[in-house]
C-alpha cells in the first residue's frame, strides 16, 4: 500500500508518499478499506506544522476520514462486508491506499453517491451537526452567525441552520465567498476584510443572534458577545485566527494575550449568555451521540435536504498543493484528495 506520511512538521513539502506493507484487521471490529477518497481538514493542515496537540507523535499519516470499497473485516464485524461501497471515520490514517476503521465509524455510501461527496460527509456534518443541534439546540426562526461560513463545516452548518428555517449571517474573506453564500441562502453575508462584523450585524439587527459558530477564536471570541442577544450562545469549535508563525504554539498566543478574552462570569449571568466549547475527538468513542447524528444526517442526505459541497479535487501526488489550497483561504466546501 502507498500512504502519505508527517515524517516531521512543517511546509507542504514534508508531506512525504512513502510504500509500506498492507495492513489487515488487528481488532474483532476493524473494516479495511480500500480508499478511492479521502477529506482533507483545515486541522490536517494545524497537525503538519504541529500546532495540533491531539494529534500523534511524527511520523505520522494524518487522514479523519475517506470512502471506498471494503476488503476484508475482522471477525467480529457484520454490519459492512467486502465489496461493500463504505464512508468512514478514521482517528488519522485514511491519506492512504488502504485504511482501518472500526465498524461503528463505518457507514454504507447512500446510492448513486460519489466516492468524493462520501469522503465529504463525516468531519464537516458532523461538526456542524453537533454545534447546532447538540450544543446550540437550534430553534426555527433563531438568528446565527457562522464564522468562515464558506469553509467545510461552514457550509454544513448553513445547510442544517436553513433546514430549521434560520435567519442566517455568515463572514467569509472575499467578495466571491459572500456571493456563494448568498446563493446558498444565507441572508447576509459579511465580507470581514471590507466591514466589521459586529457594526455590520448590528446595523442589520440591533437585537442581535441567538447563535454564533466561532471556528476562528482569540478576538472574534470577544467581539461574538458584543452582538450576542440575552439568552444566546457562542460554540466556540476552533482557532482558525492563530497566525501560524506568530507564536510557537497555541498556548502561548493564548497565555500572552488572555486578559482579553476571559470571561466575566457575572456579565453571562447577567445577560444568560453561554460560551460552549466543541470538540469531536474526545467524543470519538461516545458512540451513541456520533451514531445518532449520523443517522439523522443520512437521512436528510437521502431525501436530497443536505449535499456536501466539493470545492476541488487533487490526486494523491498532489496533496502538498490539496494543503496549499486550503491555506491559501481558496476552498468553497470541502477539499477532496483521490487515492485512486
Ligand atoms: N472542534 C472540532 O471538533 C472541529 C471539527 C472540524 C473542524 N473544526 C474547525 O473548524 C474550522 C473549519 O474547518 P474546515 O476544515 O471546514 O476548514 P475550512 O473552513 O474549509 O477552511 C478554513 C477557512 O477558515 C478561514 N480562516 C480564518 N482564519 C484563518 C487563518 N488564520 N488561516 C487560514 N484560514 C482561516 C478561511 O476562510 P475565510 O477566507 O472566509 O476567512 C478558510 O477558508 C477550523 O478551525 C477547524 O479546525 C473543528
């Protein structure tokens, strides 16, 4: 099998294809896949530098999840066999010709769905699925603002948010993205380089939204509440805005800059205000809540309400330019990577 490998952290360039021998089932539960798609995340791209502490020691091969065609399952497993056209999450490992799932973390690719709209589905669903319904618990009507609103997840989020009949209000760093947005439905789309969020929400609203999605973090954290409505809720899933080379690691950016973005605990009272951290990882292996969400997101995928976004596909020689794209800001929705 070939796989793509962080040998150590840096540029695109360390991004390394290297062959190794094929792997097999080691546990009752494991599903090998034979990978046609895998998804490229804007944390693949924090992980190559190493500004990604969940993630392993190098060398490493990164990957969260992918689709293709199962070849063979450990003795345990029944709900997916070989041959079976699958999606799958993966703890890293899925930028490879061959990957290991678990069973529980494997799903039957709805039909007549691309291998590529397979590999789009879990991460950017997912997330988003858990920040509106689980932490947010989204009404019809409410108002959210989604930050980096053109991304994967964002545009998940504006999917799941239209489908509860939200006003919506998204930023996003260029003219084009707001047009896409726009054509998406999303009301009123901001772009940050020209406006400022917060005067641009409150001119729209005075009252302000109920929910914000906050991928960026550091001062878009301070800047959420100002345009917070009494009772409304900030998940905050992601930090986007650190400036890779700036500081050594995300803690330190957090330590020297703190006073600005702690929290006041009396002025959440006083305003019913709710700050609610985001993080797939640790919930990996609370099964029931990945289970459930992505039985309810199939079925909405099935009935056509939610259709993962492609932004652009790149072969498996290609990644080092698949983590350019997205560092560049380019990506529309998700990027895709072709193993075969
Ligand atoms: N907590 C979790 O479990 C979880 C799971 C999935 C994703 N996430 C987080 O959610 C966010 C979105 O992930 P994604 O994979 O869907 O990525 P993405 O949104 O497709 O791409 C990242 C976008 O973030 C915006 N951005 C803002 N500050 C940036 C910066 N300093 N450098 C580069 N881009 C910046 C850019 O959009 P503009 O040009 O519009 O600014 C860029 O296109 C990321 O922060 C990611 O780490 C968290």
């Amino acid at each position: 099998m070939r796989q793509i490998a962080i040998t150590k952290y840096g540029g695109a360039d360390v991004l390394n294809i290297e062959d190794v021998p094929d792997i097999s089932p080691e546990e009752d539960d494991d599903v090998i896949v034979e990978v046609k798609s895998a998804g490229v995340n804007f944390a693949d791209t924090l992980m190559r530098v190493g500004f990604y502490p969940e993630a392993p020691p190098v060398p490493f091969v990164p990957g969260y999840e992918c689709s293709g065609v199962v070849r063979e399952v450990g003795s345990g497993v029944k709900k997916v066999k070989s041959g079976d056209r699958v999606f799958c999450l993966t703890k890293f490992g899925s930028y490879a010709t061959l990957s290991r799932a678990k069973e529980n973390k494997t799903f039957m690719l709805p039909e007549n769905f691309s291998f590529q709209k397979g590999a789009a589905i879990p991460i950017n669903y997912l997330t988003a699925w858990m920040a509106l319904n689980e932490c947010a618990r989204i009404r019809e009507n409410e108002h959210i603002l989604i930050h980096s609103c053109a991304g994967g997840v964002g545009l998940a989020a504006v999917q799941i948010a239209k489908d509860k009949k939200c006003v919506l209000y998204g930023t996003v760093g260029s003219d084009e993205k707001c047009s896409y947005i726009r054509s998406v439905g999303v009301e009123h789309p901001i772009n940050y380089r020209k406006q400022d969020f917060v005067d641009e929400i409150k001119k729209i609203n005075a009252e302000g939204v109920d929910v914000v999605l906050d991928s960026v973090g550091f001062e878009y954290l301070k800047k959420d509440r100002e345009i917070l409505k009494q009772g409304g809720k900030v998940i905050t899933y992601g930090l986007s805005g650190i400036k890779i080379g700036e500081a050594k690691n995300i803690i330190s950016k957090w330590l020297k800059m703190r006073k600005n973005y702690l929290i006041n605990p009396i002025s959440l009272i006083f305003k019913n205000h709710g700050f609610i951290g985001l993080n797939l990882l640790p919930m990996w292996d609370k099964n029931e809540f990945f289970m459930d969400a992505m039985e309810k997101i199939l079925e909405k995928i099935k009935k056509g309400v939610f259709d993962p976004v492609i932004s652009k596909e790149f072969s498996f020689e290609d990644v080092a330019k698949a983590h350019g794209f997205i560092e560049g800001r380019k990506n529309i929705g998700k990027v895709i990577l072709n193993i075969e």
